[in-house]
C-alpha cells in the first residue's frame, strides 16, 4: 500500500495542481467575458441606427468601449481611455490583455477581448501561460412597444410606412388643422384610451399614457382643436415648464438632435433621456378620417424633442434618434427615430 501510495502521490498532487490552474483560467474567463459584454453593450449606447452613420459614430463608440472594458479589468496597453477609467490601479496584476478588434456597423457592436493567464503549478511541465478570449455583439432595434409614457398625438404616415425615414433634427409641427387636409375636423390629437374629450387629453399631454402600446394595437382619433381648451393647453405647459432649459447651444432641434450633447445620451452637455420634453409619439395613418372618431393601427414610434416654446394649437418640435427608457426592441418596426435600449445578441 505504501509503495502504490507513493507511485499515485505525485500524480494526484499534479492533477490538483492543474485543476487549480485550469480554475484560475476559468476565472478570467469570465471576468473577460463580462468586459466584452459591458464594452460592446456601452458601445452600442453610441448607435443612432441610421443608414451610413457606422463611420460617423466610430471614435465615440470605439471610446465608450475602451472605456468600459478597462472598467471591468481589462488594462490593453494599446489604447488610452482616460475620459472614462481614469485609473488602472485597480486592475489584476501578471496578466496582458488586448482588445482584438471593436466591429461596427449602423446597428451593432461587437467587441473581441482576449488575455495572458500565467501558469502557476504547470510550470513544472514547462506550461507558462495560456490565453482566454471573449467576443460580445450588442445591437439597438426600433422600438415595438412602448410601455409608457405616450404621447396622444398621431403622426401621419401613410399605410405600410415601412420606407419612411424620420432624420433626426427634422422639424415638425403639430395641431394643425385637418391633418394636412387628410382629415377634415382631425387636429392630430388621438385617443388612447381614456377617452377623447379635452380633460383626458390633458392629463394624456402632461404625464403620457401608462399602458402598454405596441406595433398595430389600434387606437381612435380625437376630432376637433382640443388645442385651445384649458385642460389641453394647461397639461402642455406643465410639461414643458418641467423640462431642462436649454440654449441655442444645447438644443437638440438646432444642434442635429444630438440628444445628451457631446459625452453621450443623457450627459450632461445634453437634453437627459428623461427629460419631459422628449416624448414618444405613434405613427398612424389619418387618411380618410373625417370628422367623426376614426380606429387606426399605429404603424410604428417616432422619437420627439418638444420645442418649449410650443402651444396647444402650434406644437414645434424635432425628430431625434436616442434610447427610449420604455421601449422595448422589435425587428419589425420600421426606423423613424425611436430606438430601443442595446441588447447584447452574441
């Protein structure tokens, strides 16, 4: 017994060894993978979604995904990040990491991250290190349902409006009398659920719908110009005397709809992704509505910044491109400016 003992001893030690050697790779493997997971999905944070506009959002996504891997550990001696991780005091010591590659598109992110793990017992059979990689793919959709929060006017799209392209920074206005002539008696306004009359739209215009709107679910119109009625115009201005004062400089409406100004959505050069003033509108189809109350599908959801200047009767505003907090991503609406939160795919 003592003799097999002694022949199984350091075949034991040895495997034990091992296993603690593979343990400390697996460690670090996840921890690389929660630091892709987080790089890609701050990088895509950056996405606007539209067509052509990878180029353009590259440097800050590239930025936002250094940043947030050195975040979570990761110390790539290749890159400066200094904006976000100031310091690397806190990083593991004995190991070199490397962002690989940060892939970007209109609507992804994917990030590869890969690190040196030193051997420590596999040294003695001439192991000395040993890498461990991660890749993550994050993406933003349009929204597909919005939970809260909606915002009880229609935008007038044609029925599919599955080409239709809403640029950030375009205006628009609102409470227009007939809809652009489509519907005669329509002022915009729509019913989404309690009820038409001028008091429910008010309370609708100052704090939103709270329930639940999706691609297709069918709503009314609100005929007839609520805009001058106290309850409407008392709502509006309650909203927008909450909303963040803004300059020529911060505006969204004049500065391209650069909601959360130059250090990202909801920075502090910028309008906050919940600010009063950037509401979530659905896009239905008035045509052939006239006069009486009219059932429409929403088509899809457009993202607005409301101009605080605005008035029942004359809503000013501008299309924007950022995360709706409420929305929830589908593959099926069509982009016009409102964008779901990044999800990671990968």
């Amino acid at each position: 017994m003592v003799a097999l003992f002694t022949l199984i001893l350091p075949v034991l030690i040895g495997v034990m060894a091992l296993g603690a050697d593979f343990s400390i790779l697996y460690f670090n493997w996840a921890m690389v993978q929660k630091a892709a997971d987080a790089a890609a999905l701050a990088g895509a944070s950056q996405l606007t979604g539209e067509p052509g506009s990878a180029s353009t959002v590259k440097p800050s996504v590239v930025n936002d995904v250094n940043g947030y891997a050195c975040l979570n550990g990761i110390s790539d001696p290749n890159n400066t990040y200094v904006t976000i991780c100031p310091s690397e005091a806190t990083h593991p010591g004995g190991f070199a990491d490397s962002i690989v590659f940060t892939n970007v598109t209109d609507t992804q992110v994917s990030v590869g991250i890969k690190r040196s793990v030193p051997y420590y017992f596999g040294k003695m059979i001439g192991l000395n290190a040993a890498s461990v990689s991660a890749k993550a793919t994050a993406a933003i959709n349009p929204v597909g349902t919005v939970t809260s929060g909606l915002f009880p006017v229609g935008i007038q799209c044609n029925s599919p409006c599955t080409t239709v392209n809403l640029d950030p920074g375009q205006v628009t206005s609102f409470g227009s009398k007939f809809v652009g002539g489509l519907a005669p008696g329509n002022w915009d306004w729509v019913d989404l659920g309690p009820g038409k009359g001028a008091s429910a739209l008010g309370a609708a215009v100052q704090n939103g719908e709270p329930g639940d709107f999706s691609i297709g679910t069918v709503v009314g119109s609100a005929p007839g110009n609520k805009g001058n009625s106290g309850p409407l115009r008392k709502g509006l201005a309650a909203r927008l005397g909450s909303c963040k004062a803004t300059t020529a400089a911060t505006d969204p409406c004049q500065n391209g709809a650069l909601v959360g100004g130059t250090d990202g959505i909801g920075g502090t050069n910028g309008v906050p992704t919940n600010d009063p003033c950037l509401v979530t509108m659905p896009t239905v189809d008035f045509t052939g509505c006239t006069g009486a109350s009219c059932s429409m599908p929403i088509e899809a959801f457009a993202e607005i910044y409301l101009e605080q200047n605005s008035s029942g009767t004359d809503i000013e505003g501008c299309f924007v491109q950022t995360v709706t907090p409420t929305g929830i991503g589908s593959s099926s609406a069509p982009s016009l400016g409102s964008i779901g939160q990044p999800v990671l795919i990968n």
